[in-house]
C-alpha cells in the first residue's frame, strides 16, 4: 500500500482490494476496558486480522471457514 487515502465513487472501487487497506486507526488495547480487543490468525487470508469485541472474533472464525468467502478485513476502515 502506498499509504495515500483515496476516495473513488463505489462504482469505480469494485476491483479494489479492501482486505489490504490498512486501518484508519488503532485498536484499543486499554487494561480493565469492559471490551475484549485481539488478533485473529485468518488461515484462509494467511493473515492476522484485528477485532475488538468477541462477538467479531466469533464472526471472523465463521467467516474463515466459509469457502464462498472472499476476503475478511479488520473493522474499521472507512467506507463512504
């Protein structure tokens, strides 16, 4: 990635990857937070994908054994 922010109207970002955008901010790590922030192995992206509450973490496992799955990506980016 280039690192530059780009913005497209949606009928011209189909081709785009969005699985390999990188975050627009970080994940929240903060000691005693009510919430459950980790990193997710993804086998079928061959990749560490971040979440924050364990319900996104129980969806991403769903979603790393779905075979008509195409790509999973870390929440948050931005999608306008």
């Amino acid at each position: 990635m280039s690192g530059e922010w780009v913005r497209v109207p949606p009928a011209e970002g189909w081709s785009t990857r969005f699985e390999e955008a990188e975050p627009v901010r970080g994940f929240r790590w903060d000691e005693g937070a009510r919430g459950f922030a980790g990193w997710y192995y993804a086998v079928s992206a061959g990749d560490l994908i971040g979440f924050e509450p364990r319900l996104e973490r129980d969806r991403l496992i769903l979603l790393d054994r779905d075979p008509d799955v195409a790509g999973v990506a870390s929440q948050p980016f931005w999608l306008h």
